[in-house]
C-alpha cells in the first residue's frame, strides 16, 4: 500500500522555523512604520496582522498601499542578509536531514520576492542546504495547504499514520487534519497560545510554547536522539 515505512516531516518557515515576526519589525522600521509588540500582533485578526494597532494603523496602510514594492524589497533584504531561524532549529534540522528513514522539507507562503531563493540564503547562513531537504516548495496565499500537504504524502508514499506537519496558525491545524496528517502546533510564532485554543479549540496538549519545547517533541516523535 505504501513504499516505504519513512516518516514525513513538513516544516512551516515563518513563525515556527523563522523568527518572522523580528524580520518584519525590521522591515517596518526602515520605511518609518511600527508593527506594536508582539503578543499584540499575535492576536489579531490575519486581516490585520500587519497594520499595526490603533496608533500605527493610519501611517502602516497608506505606505502599505503606495510602497508595497519597496517593502517587499526591504523585507527581501531582511531575510537574506539578518533573519534568524529560532534558537535550536538548525541543530534540529540538520538532525532530521541526517535521519535514514525521515522525509523532511519545508512549505512556505514567504511574500519576499523569489522567496525559494531567499530562504535558501537565510538557511544557508544557519549551515543548512536546502538542497539536502527533501523538498522546499512555496505556496501562494491563494492556494490551500490541503492539497500539497496529500501531493507531498502521495509523492513519498508515506502511511498518514506516520506523516506529521509543525505549524503556527490555525490553519496549519486545520490542513494537517484534512490531509489526514498528525499536527505539531507553536504558540510562539503568528499566533499565541490563547487564540491556537479558546479561539480555535486546537488542544493544548499539541502546542509547543517554545522552540525548544517544539524541538525535543520531534526528536521524541521520530525517535531522534537528544
């Protein structure tokens, strides 16, 4: 039925392997806007993420709407040149690349421009080639993560049963359990604890609250050594 008995590991980048949110603060800093603090920007809506709070609001959308080039621009140059992987990611990583009998990649919306190309340099600067994943794909915000998270099991031929996927949003949550897949959820990246489970009823006993928390529940997962 299936190829191989491998597990599958898909990785979210922004927000559960990438600290996006200081990368983005950056970004906003140089062109004169404010994001607010970051337990504020966890709880807001998707829609208004990036708009800052009541203060920043009016200045955030008018250069949102009349330098939306340049800023992408400037947070291109970001993740290329400064953005982080969260503390203990890249040791985990390299871990999961090593791992015989684990498929391991990542799936990204990144809007920076080439955004393939940018993580591969941001990555590279962790000691970490993409080239050596089994995969790195990105994916519009337009289009539905159901439907590469079954492209990328079918692909492997991997059981469901031993296919997971770490995310930061509710919608990672929502995916993994449409594409039958086990999730590993943060509540350190685009939204926090309190939203992942009063608003959207995701257990807590799948959230990890840190990196480090998130890094020993794969490695216990997939049976990797500390």
């Amino acid at each position: 039925m299936y190829l191989s008995n491998q597990r599958l590991l898909i990785l979210d980048a922004d927000g559960t392997t990438i600290d996006a949110f200081s990368a983005i603060t950056s970004t906003f800093s140089q062109h004169g806007m404010a994001l607010g603090d970051e337990p504020d920007f966890q709880k807001r809506h998707n829609l208004f993420k990036y708009m800052g709070g009541i203060k920043e609001f009016p200045r955030n959308i008018k250069k949102q709407l009349s330098q939306r080039k340049k800023l992408i621009a400037t947070l291109t140059d970001v993740y290329r040149d400064e953005a982080q992987l969260y503390p203990g990611i890249a040791a985990l990583i390299k871990q999961l690349i090593a791992a015989p009998d684990v498929v391991v990649g990542i799936v990204t919306r990144n809007i920076t421009n080439e955004p393939v190309v940018t993580l591969s340099k941001l990555f590279l600067r962790h000691g970490i080639d993409i080239g050596k994943l089994d995969f790195m794909l990105h994916i519009p915000v337009s289009e539905n993560k159901i439907d590469t998270f079954k492209m990328l099991r079918k692909q492997f031929g991997i059981n469901p049963a031993l296919s997971y996927i770490c995310g930061d949003e509710h919608k990672d949550y929502e995916a993994a359990q449409a594409s039958g897949m086990h999730p590993l959820m943060v509540s350190y990246g685009f939204e926090d604890h309190q939203r992942l489970t009063e608003k959207f009823n995701i257990p807590e006993e799948l959230i990890a609250r840190s990196p480090g928390e998130l890094c020993a529940r794969v490695r216990h997962t997939l049976n990797l050594k500390n």
